[in-house]
C-alpha cells in the first residue's frame, strides 16, 4: 500500500480534538442536567430516551472521521502498466562565462542574469531533453542531453567567470561544440539557446551560424546586458580593481546586439533582450521552441497504482447512514410519565 497525499496526515490529529471537545460537551450537558431537575426527577422525563444507541453516536462519528481522513492519504494498492512515451525536442543552452560577463550592468550581473535565465527554462520545458554548453576563448559541454532536471541545474550553479580557464569570447566555439553535442543523423527537432553579451574576439560566428543552419538546427539568442556597457569589477587579494586593456585604460563592456541578431537571423530563429521579468523566456519558449517539430524522445514503461480511496469514503458514507436510522427514543412511547399521586 502507498499513499501519495501523506502531507494530510496531521489531520489525525482531529480525533483527540473531537474526543476534547464531546468530553467537554457531555460535561457541559451534565451540568445543565443537574441545573434542571435532581437525578429521581431526571431519570423520569428520561423514561423514552435510548441511552445505548445514543452512546453509540459518538464511536461512530470518531469512526467516519478517521475514515475521511485516510481517504485523503489517497491509499494505492495493486497496480497497471502503462506504456509512457516522452516527445519533445532536444535543446542546448550555449552560455557566455567569459569575463565580460561579470559586468554589473544588470543585476547581479550578467552571469547571474544567465543563470536566472536557465533556471527559467528548465521550469518551462516538458519532455525536452536539455543540454549545457559554456563558453569563453574555448568550448565546453558541462551537460550533455539529457532529461533529468536535478542534474541540469547542477550545472547552472556551477557556471562562473572560472569555468573555462582559458580567456576571450569565442562565439563561433560555444555554437560548433552545441552542434556536436546533437545526436548525429538525426536532422531537425534540434535547437540552440544563446546566451551570451555578443562580444565576440575570435571565431567566425557567421560560418558557425551557417554550419547550424545546414543541419538544421535553429539558434535562439538572447542578449545579457545594456548597450551603454559598464566597467567590469575583478575580486583580487589587494581588493576590488576594474579590468583594463594593455594600454591600462578601463574596459567598457556593452552588449552587441547586432552580432546575436545576425546569428539568430543566419538560422530562422529569434533574438531578444534579457528583461528583468524574464518574458524573454516566454517570448522564445513558448511562441517559438515550443512549437518547432518535436519527435518520440523515449518510450519507457512505469507501475500506474490504482486509486483505493473509494473504499474508506463508501464506508465513512454508509455509518452516516446507519447514524441517521439510529433513534434517540423508543418507538412505544409513554404516555404518562407521573402517576396521578405524583402530580
């Protein structure tokens, strides 16, 4: 036996607080007695009252209630089953971890912003296999496809400035290693998320653009940052310091949209801006990946359990009902109570 509702198990805890408050009842109704009539009198005007099937009543009410409450545990026993086939399409997120990245520019920052963006993603994906690529003067695929969302996430929070140890933006490298991330052979259904600041220092971005387009993968983008740029902080051991170029002048780091537009256009796909609201998810998800042609991902087979929460509730309803039938007086009833001497 299973029960897939065990977070209503504290509603147990109903049957001492019934019990608490008829034991206080019954001692409230004693005392009205005793207020009323002494206990000869009493015991007389009480001539037509069933006290066995009233006390009863009480098991009874204990009983339904207990039996609502396990039928709310949602009890399974015995089981079917069932085929389970998984269709979706098979997505890589290609994440910038170079040092542009830690601009602060949008907050925390751009990094922060991404990881915030993948974390959005995951939350929105059904029956998609996902996969994670990093990216900075070389490529890296920190998560190959797969359909576990625990371990995916994993990742996201390992992404950092540090990933990649070798330095630059190579964009063209993220977008080569997320194609070869693809199952081969298998055209279509296949799709990139971009996520980066557009600023490229190496690697042709156009012909990788191109090579996605011809095994017909399409690249969504969505650009991390602001066109006015800001410094970008570096934690030292001599403390906070900006980065600077050879000439020690203070680097500017602004988001390039024209790059990740032009990469995005190559493909068919769609670029948009990082919003603090993330609808950029929504815009490129669900108006856009969620459509694309999807295939048969996986076809595995899992244990249905049935439902047996019928039983306890017929028998909580069929005890109302015995309840109901149950008289407080005798069906004979008398009709003097005093003889003429008493009155």
């Amino acid at each position: 036996m299973k029960f897939f509702a065990l977070n209503l198990a504290w509603l147990f805890l109903l049957l001492p607080a019934l019990w608490l408050f008829l034991r206080m009842a019954v001692r409230r109704r004693r005392r009205a007695e005793a207020l009323f009539a002494d206990h000869p009198l009493w015991r007389r005007l009480r001539t037509g009252v069933r006290e066995k099937t009233r006390k009863l009543r009480t098991p009874i009410l204990f009983a339904v209630t207990g039996l609502l409450v396990f039928a709310l545990l949602q009890p399974r026993w015995g089981y079917d089953w069932q085929d389970i086939t998984r269709r979706g399409i098979d997505l890589v997120a290609v994440v910038d971890t170079s040092r542009s990245m830690l601009a602060e520019d949008v907050p925390p920052d751009r990094l922060g912003r991404a990881r915030r963006i993948l974390e959005d993603l995951v939350r929105r994906v059904r029956g998609d296999r996902i996969g994670l690529v990093a990216f900075s003067g070389s490529a890296f695929t920190l998560c190959p496809l797969t359909l576990d969302r625990g371990a995916f996430r994993i990742f996201i929070n390992d992404l950092s400035a540090d990933t990649i140890p070798r330095g630059g933006s190579d964009i063209a490298a993220g977008i080569r290693r997320a194609i070869a991330a693809f199952d081969p052979g298998e055209e279509g259904h296949r799709a990139i998320l971009l996520i980066s600041d557009g600023e490229n220092l190496e690697g042709d971005y156009r012909a990788a653009a191109r090579e996605a387009k011809e095994k017909e993968i399409t690249i969504f983008a969505i650009g991390v940052g602001t066109p006015q740029g800001t410094p970008i902080k570096l934690d030292t051991p001599t403390g906070t310091t900006y980065l600077k170029d050879r000439d020690d002048n203070i680097v500017v780091s602004r988001l390039d949209e024209t790059i990740l537009q032009e990469i995005a256009l190559l493909t068919g796909g769609a670029y948009h801006r990082a919003a603090p609201d993330g609808r950029e998810i929504d815009l490129i998800y669900r108006d856009r990946i969620a459509r694309m042609d999807d295939r048969e991902l996986e076809e595995t087979r899992r244990k249905v359990y049935r439902h047996r929460y019928q039983f306890p509730l017929a028998l909580a309803l069929l005890l109302l009902a015995a309840e109901s039938f149950l008289g407080g007086r005798r069906r004979k009833r008398q009709r003097n109570i005093f003889t003429p001497e008493q009155i």
